[in-house]
C-alpha cells in the first residue's frame, strides 16, 4: 500500500505539473479548470495531513505536490494566502514533521523559480513572509536538532533571489547576516559547508551588501583553511574565488562603461585585494603540499587553492605578486627548491595564464635567468619541467625569451642527442619554432631541429604524446622555414622519407594502432611541404609521394579502419592536385576510384564533406579529363541531398561543389544541369516557403545554405557551352525561370556584404548566359538600384562588381 500511495502522489505531481502557468498561456485550461472549488480544496487539505505524516517519503512527495499547486495558483493569482496558512500551521502545532515539509515546500517552490526567472516576479510580495517561516529556526538552533536546521538552511538558500527588499533594510539585512554566520560554529559539518555555500551565493547576487560583515567573513575564512575539515575549507576557498570573479566582472563592466562613456553602475569593493595580503599565503602552503602529496587529479584543497589564486590574480595582481614572489623566495632560503621546484613553477604559470598583463614580466625574466643558471643542478624529471615553463612563457610573451633563446635550445638539442626527451621539452621547442622561426632567429640551429626528432624516430619509437610533438616540430620547421631553409627542406625531406617508409615497414611499428598513427602524420606532414614549397618540389618526389599514400590506402575496409589518417590522406591528394595537375592526372584513374570509395562511405561524415570539397577542387583544376567519373559523382551528391538525415554541412558543400563540377562538363552538360537545377529549386522554394528543418532554426545555418544555393547555381551557369544547341538552351532557361524571385527573397532578408556579391555576379551571369533573363532583369526597379548602389560602393571588390554587372545587363 505504500508504494501505490507513493505511485498515485507521483501521477498527480505529474498530471499538475503540465499545467504550468508559462505552457498554457493562450488557453484557460489550467489548474482551476482541473477540479471544482471543492475538489480543489480537499486535495489540499488531504496533502497537509500528509505534512503530518512520521514517513519521510510521504512526507517529500506530499510536498512535491503541494509545491505544484502552490506555484499554479500563485501565477493565477489565487495563493495569497498559502504562505499565511504555512506559518500559522507552524505556529498552532509545532510539530517537527509538518515543519520538515514545510521548508520542503519553500525550497521547492524557490528552487522552481531559479530554474525559470519569469516566476520570481509572482513570488516577490511573498519574500517576508517566508523568511517569517525559515528564520526562527535557524535563529533558535541550540534548541532545535541539527536535520531541521540543515532543512531551514536549505530552503534559505534557494530563497536569496527573492529576498532583495530584505537586504535593502538595513536591520532586516545584519539580522539575516547574523543568523547564517552564527552558523558557521555549528557542529555539523553539512551545515558549514551549505553555509559558506549561501554566503557565496549572496556575495554573487547582493555583493554591494557585504561591507559591513566582510571582516567578519575574512577572519572565519583564514581560521577555516587552517583547522577545518577538507570539505568545508574547500568551500571556503570556493566563496573567495566566487567573490573574486564577481570583482572581475565589475571591473570589466566599469572599464566598458567608461569606454563608451556610460557612468559605471556598480564599483568594486576591492575585498579581494585587502584580503590577498593574508588569504594568497594560505592558499600556496595548500599548493604546496599538493605538488608534494603529487595529488592532481582530484578536486582537492590544492587544486581549489590553484584556482582561487588565479582568479584573485586577475583582480588583485600586485598583492597576489608581491606574495608569490615572497613565498617563493621563502622556500629557496630554507633549502627546499629541491622538493617545491614543480610546485613553484606551476603556481607562478596558474597566475601568469590567470593576470595576462605584464605586472608579471620583470618577475618571469629574474626566475628565468635564475632557472637557466641552474639547469645543470637540476634532475632529468625536473629539466622537463622548467622546459614546460619555458614553453609557456614563449607561448604568452616570446619577447622575454630572446636573451635566453640560445642557452634553451642549445639544451634541448643536448638532450636529444642522449635520446632524452619528453613532451614537455618537445612542445617547448614548437612554441620556439612558432615564435622565432620566420624571424630567422632560429637559422643557426634550424637543420638541427629538423634532423634531430627523425633520428630519435629512427632510433626507437617513442610514445603516442611524444610521437605526436615530433611531427608537429617537423610541421612547425615546414611552416615557419625562411628562405634559404627552403632550399635546406627541398633537399633534405625527399630523402629522409625514405627512412620513414623503412621505419613503416619494420617490425618496430608493427602495432597497427601506432602504425596508422605515424602514417596519419606523416601525410599532414607531407601536406605542409606541398602547400608551403609547391612547384619547388621534385616530380620525382611527387610520384613517389602518391606511391606512398597509395600504399597506406590499403586495409582501410578492414577492421583497423583510421578516418584520421583518411582525412590527411584526402588533403595532401588534394595538395598534390592543385600544384601538380599534369602528374595528377597520370594517377586519376586510381585516385578517382578512392575518392568515390570516401563518397559513399557512412563511418564518418567529415570524410564525406573533405571528399565533396576535394572532388569540386580537382574538377576545376584538372577539367575535361576528370570527366568520366562526374556522372557518377553526381549521382552520388544527388543521393546524399536526398537523404531526409542529410548532414547540414554535408548539404551546404554539396551544393556548392556541383557548381565545381560544371567546370569539367562537357557532353554530358545538359543532362547534368536538368538533373542538379531541379535540386537548387527544391531548395530554394522550400526556404522561400519558410520549410526549415528544425538543425537550420539559427539564422547563421539559414544564410550558410542561401549562399550555398547561390554560388552552386553560379558555378552551372558560368559553365554554360557556348556550342549547346538552342533547344537545350530553352529547356535550361525554363528550369531556372525561378531563380529571379529566389535572389530577390534573398536581397530582401539578407543585405549582408557575401550575400550581394553572390547575387550582383550571379545577376551578370544569367545577363551574359540567357538573353530572356537580360530583358526581364532589365525592367526591374530593384536590379537597377542593387547595381547603382554597388556601382558607388565605397567597398573596392563590391565597386568592381556592380560596374561589371552594370554592363552585362545594359552594354554587352
């Protein structure tokens, strides 16, 4: 019997709650046209004997339910007196269980009217007396037992958004103030912890009120940290860096304000700063012990402490300084740089990340010539960790390392020639090449760089993090190279790719995983070199480079299946395609064949929209002779956009790439073109119709696909054979009668800068290709004024466009 009582309160809580006042807005249909008055009122009564229940679950649910109705009627107007009641039951019996489901009540109510603003408004007139019913409880605690302060605490909590006129009083505002913080002595350690919980909350919502009980909330805070337990200090730190956050958003809107010459609304209080002095050195002895207990992972009283530190770094950046600098130096002098070195290093790091001003920069360059001084007293674990720092601090401020440089990379090479390395020393090194390398500051050292991860690959394989780092250093020496390392790579690479595919191919990679992982690579790798030396490159190397990914294309239908090596395979094609149309084409038959293959398969759609890309790229490129796959390329495409869980990106680029393919048609133009319009029709009439799937309700999606129907339609008619008979013409004509009034609906919804110039080229297009669509677009108003404004468009690109279509439609 229970339980089915528990069952039927659950359906009624349910069958209540889905007249909520905000889903029934346009119909009368709600609470009061559920039951009559007198049903009405028998429930109510029915779930307040409940309150008295001694079942805790009958209890909360018999709450659940109350608080229901309690928010229906209040919305409607009708639960003025509902509160009134609640404190009067309290009063007339005094009995602990109704209290308990009572708070329950508030908190579910108040919980309700967090999750969804539009209820505060009805609960506001309503805030005094609540705080009538929660406040005496917590107020006369030693009397009462623990479980019923904690509930009143509870029910508080989410009663603090409601409560502004309270705190605008000032007596109403120390009384309230009082009771929580007299509650941070409780016994109970749940209570401390929600205690510091609702000050934070408080300090988010009501920060200007907490002036006078700061002092008050910074001393129990540093006593907390130092003899509490874990949970509750944890908490503690958590309200000064909620605290902290807040002073960072005043001061962000105040510099915003004066920017636009607006009078700030609110200033800071600057708690952070005057806490800083004190709160700032127990917050590094937490870190402290956490780089000793090397406990990372967990949320922990270090971890908070790191957090917190980095906050008030931002608010308070000289006093969090001056202390860090302090304490670091405390340590050096009691010989302890041996044990904290990580320590130090990761606490100066989470406050430069957190300051990002250069209050810090004087600092960094003394600790960097002080590390740099040392290296050689350091361990090899440690070495790796001051490389880290070095690598962050090139990452923020490159500038600072210039007088250093030499010194760190001289080091690093020493330890790859000990095979000794690690990812951070490998992710210092990319930050040095992206930082210095095109300013030829690294030339003197650059062969060396290069050559030396290929060797320590070639001496062993690494692990996957540190494997990763080596290529990205081979791809960051590509990108960044000089001149004259132009020469140096054009040379070099071509032979050392040969020991890659040795290493391939030996038993030291045998592991597929790792296999394809090296191959993923070294094909981005080989992608980079392309794009950056283009027709620099040997033919030779060339061809020897579509033998290797033709080689790696191989069991990608067996279960050891990468889509990421696909992917880099698939651009360095493309790569290969753009800058070397003629070798391309001796190697078409093969690489049309797999580039079909990506078409159709369904592992991953990223394939499938890089292989679309890659498939309109090759078409203009190579033309004519990628001919004889388009037909069934164009099927494919066609497919894929009828499929009703097409992929909106997959949708956009397909549009866009049958445009692409237009370029390679020939004999088969008209019969395409019949085929692919009718498509750009279905698509335009559906937008024009206002028939947008649900995945394109934002605006940015709905543009993205306007525009791609535009430049694939673009693309058809550029392409358009001088030497089609005039029949074909015709027919043609007449399936792109609608295109007009889609560029019109598009103009008049979207005047965005892309959008005009895809319509005025387009215009031109259709002007030079049909004479019907001349004579037509001629006598419209609105081409004639898109063309004038573009025409004297102080904008170079759209100038030159509106005078080209100026003449397609009135010159030539």
């Amino acid at each position: 019997m229970p339980e089915l009582r528990r069952l039927a309160g659950l359906i009624l809580k349910n069958r209540i709650d889905n007249y909520k006042f905000y889903k029934n807005k346009t119909t009368d249909y709600k609470w009061y046209s559920l039951f009559i008055k007198d049903q009405r009122e028998h429930i109510k009564s029915k779930l307040i004997t409940i309150l008295f229940s001694v079942s805790p679950v009958a209890r909360r649910i018999s709450a659940q339910i109350f608080s229901k109705i309690a928010i229906l009627e209040i919305t409607e107007e009708q639960g003025y007196e509902i509160f009134s009641n609640f404190y009067n039951i309290i009063k007339e019996f005094r009995d602990i269980n109704v209290y308990h489901s009572i708070l329950e009540i508030i908190e579910f109510v108040c919980y309700e009217s967090n999750q969804d603003f539009r209820l505060i408004p009805f609960l506001l007139p309503f805030s005094t007396i609540i705080l009538h019913i929660i406040l005496p409880q917590i107020e006369d605690s030693p009397k009462k037992e623990l479980n019923l302060i904690f509930a009143a605490l509870k029910a508080f909590y989410t009663t603090i958004p409601l409560i502004k006129k309270n705190f605008l009083i000032h007596n109403e505002r120390n009384f309230i103030f009082r009771l929580v913080i007299n509650q941070l002595f409780n016994p109970d350690i749940q209570v401390r912890i929600l205690i510091f919980e609702i000050l934070g909350k408080i300090a988010q919502i009501y920060y200007d009120f907490l002036e006078d009980f700061i002092p008050i909330i910074f001393d129990i805070s540093i006593k907390t940290i130092q003899t509490d337990e874990e949970l509750v200090s944890l908490q503690t730190i958590e309200l000064w860096s909620t605290i902290a956050d807040k002073e960072f958003e005043i001061n962000t809107k105040s510099l915003q304000s004066i920017r636009e010459g607006v009078i700030p609304y609110q200033y800071s209080r600057q708690y952070t700063n005057r806490a800083s002095n004190f709160l700032s050195t127990l917050l590094l002895e937490n870190i402290k012990n956490l780089y000793l207990k090397n406990d990372f992972d967990e949320w922990n009283l270090g971890t908070a402490s790191a957090v917190c530190l980095n906050q008030m770094s931002q608010v308070a950046p000289y006093n969090i300084i001056t202390q860090t600098i302090l304490f670091i130096q405390k340590c050096e002098a009691l010989n302890e740089r041996k044990d904290l070195l990580k320590y130090i290093i990761i606490t100066l790091v989470s406050i430069f990340d957190g300051l990002g001003t250069k209050l810090l920069y004087g600092n960094v360059y003394n600790i960097l010539s002080y590390l740099i001084t040392n290296t050689n007293e350091y361990k090899i674990e440690e070495k790796f960790f001051i490389f880290w720092f070095f690598g962050k601090i090139t990452s923020c401020v490159p500038y600072l390392m210039r007088d250093f440089l030499g010194k760190i990379t001289k080091q690093a090479l020493e330890l790859f020639q000990k095979n000794t390395i690690h990812k951070n020393l490998l992710w210092t090194i990319n930050e040095l090449i992206h930082s210095f390398g095109k300013k030829g500051i690294l030339d003197w050292c650059f062969r060396n760089i290069f050559i030396s991860p290929i060797f320590f690959l070639l001496n062993g394989i690494p692990s996957e993090h540190c494997l990763d780092e080596i290529f990205e250093i081979l791809c960051s020496c590509i990108i960044n190279s000089s001149g004259r390392n132009k020469c140096f790579l054009i040379s070099v690479f071509p032979f050392y790719l040969k020991f890659f595919i040795e290493l391939l191919k030996s038993k030291r990679s045998s592991k597929i995983i790792l296999e394809k992982k090296i191959q993923s690579h070294l094909c981005r790798t080989i992608g980079f070199l392309i794009q950056k030396l283009t027709i620099k490159l040997s033919p030779v190397f060339i061809k020897e480079v579509l033998d290797l990914l033709g080689f790696f294309t191989k069991n990608f239908d067996s279960e050891f299946y990468n889509w990421a090596l696909e992917e880099e395979i698939l651009i360095c094609i493309s790569s290969i395609a753009r800058n070397f149309v003629l070798i391309f084409e001796t190697r078409l038959n093969y690489w049309g064949q797999y580039l079909f293959l990506c078409l159709n398969k369904n592992q991953n759609y990223q394939i499938t929209n890089i292989s679309i890309g890659i498939i309109g790229d090759i078409s203009r490129t190579i033309g004519k002779a990628f001919e004889p796959f388009l037909i069934d390329f164009t099927d494919s495409f066609l497919n894929h956009l009828k499929k009703e869980d097409c992929n909106f990106d997959v949708k956009t680029i397909i549009l866009v790439s049958i445009g692409d393919l237009a370029f390679s048609m020939n004999n088969e133009f008209y019969s395409f073109s019949m085929k692919t319009i009718e498509i750009f029709k279905e698509e335009g009439i559906k937008i024009i119709n206002n028939e947008i799937p649900d995945n394109l309700e934002f605006i940015e999606l709905n543009l993205s696909l306007k525009d791609s129907i535009l430049e694939g339609i673009t693309g058809i008619i550029q392409n358009f054979p001088n030497e089609l008979n005039k029949k074909n013409s015709f027919e043609i004509f007449q399936k792109l009668i609608w295109l007009p009034d889609f560029i019109y609906f598009v103009l008049s919804k979207n005047r965005f800068c892309r959008a005009i110039e895809i319509c005025i080229g387009l215009i031109g297009d259709l002007c030079l290709t049909f004479l019907n669509f001349k004579k037509w677009l001629c006598a419209h108003t609105w081409v004639k004024q898109l063309l004038f404004e573009a025409k004297n468009n102080l904008d170079s690109r759209k100038n030159i466009l509106g005078k080209w279509g100026h003449k397609s439609l009135f010159d030539f």
